[in-house]
C-alpha cells in the first residue's frame, strides 16, 4: 500500500499495518521542534510522524524507535525511497528498554503516537500488528513517559497525540516523570461535536503553566473540510 503526504513524501506501508492517520497529521503538525534539532519517534510505525517532520525541516535529524520487525524495515525502505536514509535512523527495539539503546539526554523533542487503549479497556483489534499499535500490549503510557524523559534534554519538548478519556492518565504519567503540560489542544469532528482527540505538548523539568489552543474542528456542520484542516493535510504544498 502506498499514500502521497503533501504531494512530495511516499509513505509505503503493508496492509497488515497501521495506515497514515489523522491522528498522526495533527500531531506532526502540533510539534514544535528546532528545524536542526535532533527528535526522537517512539513507536513510529512505519514512519509516518518521522517523515512528515523530515519534509518540513530539512536539517532536522530524526530518531525512531520501533518494536514490529515489519514495521521498521517498513520505516527504513520508507527512508530510502524518500532521500532521508542519512536523516532518519529506524532502531529495532522495545522502547522500555530505552536505557539500553539511547544515552540519556540525547535529544531535542521527542513525539508519539501511542497506543491509546489499557489492555483492560475492552478495546481489541485481531489483526496483530494493528492491536499493537492500538493497545498497550508492548508499552503503557507510563512507559511513554519515562523513555520521553530519559531520551530529552532539559527544556526538550515531548510532543504527542491521545484520547480525551485518558488526559487525567496522560498528566499524571507526565509530572511523575517531571515532563510538565505547557501547551495542549482539543481535536472535534465538528465544532459542536464532543472532543475526540488532545494534543500535549510538555516540557522535561518545565514550570507549572499550561496554554490551552483554540479547538480543532476538522469539518463545517455541512461536512465540509475546514480550512485549518485543508492547511494541516496540505501544508507542504503552500
């Protein structure tokens, strides 16, 4: 399977895996990192988040870590087909284990899009590589956590994407590991309907002081494509 990301990146995927999201878009979107900065991926599939990042900044260095054998050779034939094999190093591994394959301190910005549901939560996908992707079968979100803080920088930013259901998790998770909320936004389908996505940003030894965006809303009532939306999806093409 294949998908163009705004008009310039090809993103190669099997269709046993996890397929370029929304979710994805808006979270590469939402990061702030320095355009020469180092960043780290965790969990990054088959690339996507990671690429998206490459296309826009052109000296930023980019870091994946990723536990599905099919999934990261995925990410690095993606690399390569895309010129940013010298730019995005793909490493085979459990990000618990994160001691083990990082030094601490390694870098800049961290991003993620994680499993969003508890293995307790009713939640299951058959098919192994998406529940992995969409469960916490090889990570929690406290494990996010901890590897975010053990890979950054002080003042490094950890960027990543959830479900509002699990906000009261995600900041607890976060300050337990002196990642501090600074910047967060609510994701609707409408803007009348119910929030169904948070993007976090925190910050590693950061102050207390979260600034809360203006609400995403990714259609009109008619079902029409907001304009904000139209950028997010096409901002390489402007």
């Amino acid at each position: 399977m294949e998908e163009l990301l705004f008009g310039v990146i090809r993103m190669r995927y099997h269709e046993s895996q996890f397929r370029v999201s929304t979710d994805s878009v808006l979270a590469a979107d939402f990061a702030r990192v320095r355009g020469n900065g180092a960043v780290c991926d965790l969990g990054c599939g088959c690339g996507a988040i990671s690429l998206m990042l490459l296309g826009r900044y052109p000296a930023l260095r980019v870091t994946g870590i990723e536990i599905q054998p099919d999934a990261v050779a995925c990410a690095r034939q993606n690399a390569l087909d895309n010129g940013l094999d010298c730019r995005f190093h793909v490493i085979g591994g459990d990000l618990r284990e994160h001691r083990a394959l990082l030094s601490p301190g390694s870098f800049d910005a961290v991003v993620s899009n994680p499993p969003y549901y508890a293995v307790n939560s009713g939640y299951h996908a058959h098919a192994p590589a998406l529940a992995a992707a969409r469960t916490e079968l090889h990570c929690t979100l406290d494990d996010i956590c901890a590897c975010a803080a053990w890979l950054l920088k002080t003042s490094g930013s950890f960027t990543l994407v959830h479900k509002p259901e699990r906000l009261a998790d995600l900041i607890c998770s976060l300050r337990a590991h002196a990642l501090e909320p600074k910047r967060i936004r609510f994701v609707r389908h409408t803007g009348a309907a119910p929030v169904s996505l948070v993007l976090l940003e925190s910050r590693k030894g950061g102050k207390p002081g979260l600034c809360y965006e203006p609400d995403l809303a990714l259609f009109t009532p008619d079902g029409v494509e907001t304009a904000e939306y139209q950028r997010i999806y096409h901002r390489q093409e402007a």
